[in-house]
C-alpha cells in the first residue's frame, strides 16, 4: 500500500485558523495528492478532496456522522443533536421529514413570498440614503422564512430575530465574541420557537394544516413518540436559519452582478436558462463552507490509506469547487460553464454532496436555489441602484465570509412593479405552474 502524505505537527488547528478557507487545497497542491494526515484539534484528521473523494465521503458504510460536528458548532449553527449529527433509520427518517417540506408547491409558495418580500423592501429602500445589502436581505429574508413555514413574525422582530439567525451562522467558524454571540442568538431563538412549538401542540396557535411548523411540531420520530420540545425547536430553527443564511449568497450575487455588468443585462433580458447558471456559479466561486466532518463507521482501505474506524475524516469542500482537474479555469467567474456540467452530485458540493433524500446533502437547497434565482432577477431588472466606492474585497480567512462594505447601494429605485409571474418566467422556476 503507498505512502500517504502526512504532517510532522502536533496540531495544525492555529494554522487552519490563519490560512482558512485554502487550508486543505493548499497541503493537496503541495503534497500533490487528494488525501493526506494532519492533526486537527489535538486528534489525527484525513483530508480529502475531489470528485472520487466525495463519493467515498458520502458511503453510509464507510462513514457517520456521529461525534464528528464539535460541540461549539452544534451550540451555535445548527443546534445540539440535530439532524446534521445523525445516522442510519433515525437520520433517515427525520430527513424524509424535511424532504417532505420541499414539494413543488411549497417551493413555488417560496418563490411567491420572495416576489412579494422583494417589492415590499424596494418600496422601503427607495426612501433609504444608503441600502446595506448584506443586513437588508437578512430582514427580507426572515420575513420569508418565517411566512413560509407559519412562525407568526411581529414586524418590530423582524431585525432581531434576523440577526439571531445570522449570528448563529456568522459563528460557525469563529472563536471569542463571535462564538459567543451565536450562542447567546441560538439561546434567544430556543426561547421563543420553542413557545411556539408548545403553542402549535397545545391548540393554543392555529397554522396552516401542512404547513413546516406544523409538520416538525407534530412529527414523531421511530418510536411514534413526539419530538421533545427542545428537539423540535432545533429542528425548526434548522428551516428558519440556512434562509437567513442565503443573505451571504445573495451579496455575493450582487458583487459578481456589479463586476459583471454582462450578466446583470443578459438576466434582465431573460436569456434562457443564464440566471440559474449565474447563481449556480455564485455558489462555486464564492467562499461558504470550508469543509465538512465525518467519521470513519467501519475500517476499509481507498487511496493507498487504511481507514481506522473512528477517525475524523474531512472533506475539502472550497477546495474542490475551485479544482482545475474539475473546474476549467475555476479561479474565473463563468456561469456559462453549467450549460455543459454533468449535474454529478459529487463534484458541485457548496451544500454538501451525495443524495438529497438518502445522505446528508443540505435539504434546503432548492430553496437556496428558487430564492437566489428570484433576487438576482430583481437586482437585475427591477430596480436601479448606484454603486459607491467600498470595499468588495472578502478574506479567505474569515469563516464565514462576506464582502467588507457588506455591498452598499445609494439612490435605489424601483423599476416598474414586479410581476409575479414574469419574475417566475425570467428565472425560470421549475415549480411555476404558469
């Protein structure tokens, strides 16, 4: 069996910290091979990067989820034994759950809202000396979340509750305040969803019958017990944050839009299928998870290695949608590139990889996808908006990160009123039922 590249260290996690997002490509390109060892927190780390990696990573038999998400990150970003942590029939079952909530009606009520939410900021913005993209489309946003699933959203909560949910993001990757801050957002939002879960259970809150809030709130799990309250809440938060989340993607839409004055033209003019490879390829070039964790179910051997059964294992994920071996040119900014991609569930992972029913890939991204879709069409051909000087640079080594002015835009103004199914039409929503 061959050698497999190893790091003479006794812990990488401070580099990691200082080279961030690159920090797995850049020991690939210097170890030219796609697996190597490291030390990450005080333990021996596989890394993995590309095509034939992910495959693997995403093999039930070979790997689980269990103890591989630290606890700083289930206290901040997706909540405490939550799905993300789970594995086998019971990570199966609750995952048919959130698969059930992404039906084509469903998503084309998504499309709606984000129609309706868009005109209604447009109308606020107009009256605004300068618009902050990156906090403005957090309020839109969870406006969104909450109409879409049926949490009841006072509108003097809206920018609380929003920044709840980015905080919890914004501290995926973080140590000191940041951390800190998430977990102090994440103990807010238990607070008041689970109020609302007890409510929905106690018939003291009506919601729509099918509606995301409903369906978590009365689902039960393989025992036919309900989920308990916390449990239930975590899950619900999990609809609710990754919608906030796409704020990130959506200023990073409107840099490549304001760089790429092309594309803004070719998606107002409706060009057949350009906005979905537009925001597809805002979602490959533009940095959003670093990697992902696993561990290792059952020793087996791949890629000259022997696999011991309990080790962590993580999966390069910028590292493989900027892979020359798969991506031409992939340090350039080209929609055009998914007219011909092979639609491999295993090569394009923003959003992990694999099977969105079966595996761990994230539920949520057709709803990531529609809402992107819908506000790249606004930015383009629904209003205008002057672009000061700023700063629209982004660190590599800030997880998350996000354009440092937050994209700022001046002097915003509608251009004629959105239509709903013209706006479905030009981003050619496969929900839309015309």
């Amino acid at each position: 069996m061959s050698t497999v590249p190893q790091e003479k260290v006794l812990d990488n996690t401070i580099r990691l910290l200082l080279e961030g997002f690159p920090f797995i490509q850049n020991r690939v390109e210097r170890f030219k091979s796609n697996i190597f060892k490291t030390r990450i927190m005080l333990q021996n780390v596989i890394c993995l990067h590309g095509e034939e990696a992910t495959k693997i990573f995403y093999d039930p038999q070979k790997f689980m989820r269990f103890q591989a998400i630290p606890n700083r990150i289930q206290r901040t970003l997706m909540g405490k034994d939550a799905i993300q942590t789970m594995d086998g029939e019971g990570h199966a079952h609750r995952k048919a759950m959130f698969m059930s909530l992404m039906t084509p009606d469903s998503l084309y009520k998504l499309n709606r809202l984000m129609t309706h939410q868009w005109q209604a900021s447009l109308s606020r913005w107009e009256q605004m000396d300068k618009v902050v993209l990156f906090e403005e489309t957090q309020d839109l946003l969870c406006r969104v979340a909450c109409a879409w699933t049926g949490v009841p959203l006072k509108e003097e909560e809206v920018r609380l509750r929003a920044r709840d949910f980015a905080a919890m993001v914004d501290a995926f990757g973080a140590v000191g305040p940041r951390h800190w801050r998430g977990r102090k957002a994440r103990a807010r939002a238990e607070k008041w969803i689970g109020k609302i879960i007890k409510k929905i259970r106690k018939g003291k809150l009506t919601v729509k019958e099918g509606s995301p809030a409903q369906v978590i709130a009365l689902h039960r799990d393989l025992e036919g017990d309900l989920l308990d309250v916390k449990m239930a809440t975590v899950e619900l938060i999990n609809l609710l944050r990754p919608i906030v989340a796409i704020a990130w993607y959506i200023t990073f839409g409107a840099v490549a839009l304001h760089e790429h004055p092309v594309a803004r033209r070719k998606i107002a003019g409706g060009e057949e299928g350009y906005v979905e490879m537009f925001v597809q390829e805002v979602r490959r070039y533009y940095p959003f998870g670093p990697f992902l964790g696993n561990r290792v179910k059952n020793d087996f051997d791949w890629g000259g290695h022997h696999f011991k059964k309990g080790t962590l294992v993580f999966l390069d994920i910028y590292g493989t949608l900027h892979d020359p071996n798969i991506w031409e040119h992939p340090n350039e900014f080209y929609p055009y590139r998914f007219r011909d991609w092979d639609e491999s569930p295993y090569n394009f992972i923003p959003q992990g990889g694999g099977d969105h029913y079966t595996g761990h890939r994230c539920a949520g991204e057709w709803v990531t996808i529609e809402a992107m879709k819908v506000s790249m069409v606004f930015l383009s051909k629904y209003m205008e908006y002057e672009v000061p000087p700023q700063d629209l640079s982004y660190s590599l080594v800030r997880m998350p990160t996000y354009p440092r002015s937050k994209f700022i835009m001046q002097n915003v103004r509608g251009v004629g009123q959105a239509v709903e199914g013209d706006v479905n039409r030009l981003s050619k929503c496969p929900f839309h039922r015309g």
